[in-house]
C-alpha cells in the first residue's frame, strides 16, 4: 500500500470507526431512557394511591390494562407513559415528545378520539382534564387525574368494582370485562413486587423507587454520555496506534 493510498484509507476506517462508536453510544443512552421509562407508570401509581387513598393496586392495575405492553427484557408486562390510542391498539413511542407530536397529527388530521398516558385519558371525553399536551403526558398529572375521576365513579356508584367498569365504559357488558382483566392485572402485581417487576430502573435508581427528577435524569444522561466519549477517544487512540505499528512494520 502506497503512502497516497494509506492517507486515504485512515479516514474512511476512522470514520467507519466512529460510526460504529457512535451507534454504541445512541444505543446505550436510549437503553438507559427507556430503562428509566419502564418504572414511571407503576411507582407514580403506588405514590398517587396513597396521596388520594385508593386501594392497592387499584390504580397500577388499570394502568397495566390501559397501557401495558410486553417487555422482553425484563420479561413482563409493564404500563408505558407514552401510549397514545385512537381507535384499534395502542402505540407505544420511544419518548414523550415523539407521543406529543403523534396526538398532534390525529388532531389535525381531524381524530377526536385520543386516548393518552399511563391510564388512557380520552382527550374528547376530558377535555378539561390537562392544561397542555404535556400535562397530559406527564405520569403523575394523568395518574392523579385518573384517581381523581375514579373517586368521583366510587361515590357516584356506590363501589370500587363498579367504579372501575365506568372509567372504561357506561356498557354494562364492556364494562365488565373490563373489570375482569383489570382483577387479573390486579392479581399479577400481588404476586411481582415492583422491584422485581424494574429490575432496569431499580438499578438506575437504586436509592429511591420513586421517579427521578428532571434534573438527576440530565445530570446521569450527561455522566453517560462523557463516559462514552472518553470510551470513544481511547478506543480511536488505540486504534490509530495499531495502524502506526502495522505500517512501521
């Protein structure tokens, strides 16, 4: 290899290199959000229980039935805050802003029927019930809106049961099977703690279950991402200096 050629060939390998460490990077710091997004739901809902006096697990059983989905790492089902549905299944996006924006295009696309959140708020049936989109999507405003209007079911109809059926439906058929999967959720989290349920977000966390605030989840992201790109630079070092050592010899 001629020296013109090896000039050339460093760049594309190091490039190549660099997109390599870079996909690494954009793979872990989105692992470590979406660690900490698998918790928000679940503890939110054991806080705002206590805070309005609900029974265990009523809140975080419903949540699961709202906006549960399958996790295949921690190998259980966990309620996700940024579930949005309108009509059909729910669809489940990577991030708060990405779910704000998908409510956006159904509105202006002409979609009334919005269901958003940990616990599913219908966006046309409450329309009063956040002052912004990101309210809405903020776990402990939708869970304390969801306890809120559940109370109010309770002393309306005379029983948490029946309360539960009409947060879903005034059908008395849908709202009974409703109920139905809501008690086997119930069940479910009576027999997986929440430690155990998070694994990911206890151990990102290991000194509170409660959610991180806004701040600490910042202040972690960037400790990451400096970690990673001293990671990077010695890895480019090394590198570099294996290439040095195969041209001098």
């Amino acid at each position: 290899m001629t020296l013109e050629k090896h000039n050339r060939y460093i760049p594309q390998a190091t490039t190549a290199t660099i997109g390599l460490v870079l996909s690494i990077l954009c793979g872990f710091l989105f692992t470590s959000s979406a660690y900490a997004d698998q918790g928000i739901c679940l503890n939110t809902t054991k806080q705002v229980a206590r805070q309005y006096s609900l029974p265990q697990y009523l809140l975080g059983s419903i949540a699961l039935t709202e906006s549960g989905r399958w996790d295949k790492s921690l190998k259980t089902k966990v309620a996700w805050p940024w579930t949005v549905t309108s009509g059909g299944k729910g669809e489940y996006f990577q991030n708060k802003n990405a779910a704000i924006a998908h409510v956006r295009k159904l509105k202006n696309a002409g979609v009334t029927n919005i269901d958003v959140g940990c616990m599913q708020i219908n966006l046309w049936y409450h329309p009063d019930a956040f002052a912004s989109l990101s309210d809405a999507f903020d776990p402990k405003t939708n869970v304390q809106y969801a306890a809120k209007f559940l109370s109010n079911l309770k002393s309306q109809w005379g029983s948490w049961r029946e309360a539960v059926r009409r947060y879903h439906s005034a059908d008395l058929s849908r709202g009974h099977a409703y109920e139905q999967r809501v008690t086997q959720n119930k069940s479910d989290l009576r027999t997986t703690s929440y430690a155990t349920m998070q694994p990911a977000h206890r151990a990102l966390n290991s000194k509170s279950h409660n959610r991180k605030t806004p701040e600490l989840v910042q202040a972690e992201r960037a400790k990451a991402k400096a970690e990673a790109a001293a990671w990077r630079k010695r890895k480019l070092a090394e590198y570099m200096a294996r290439k040095a050592a195969r041209n001098d010899g």
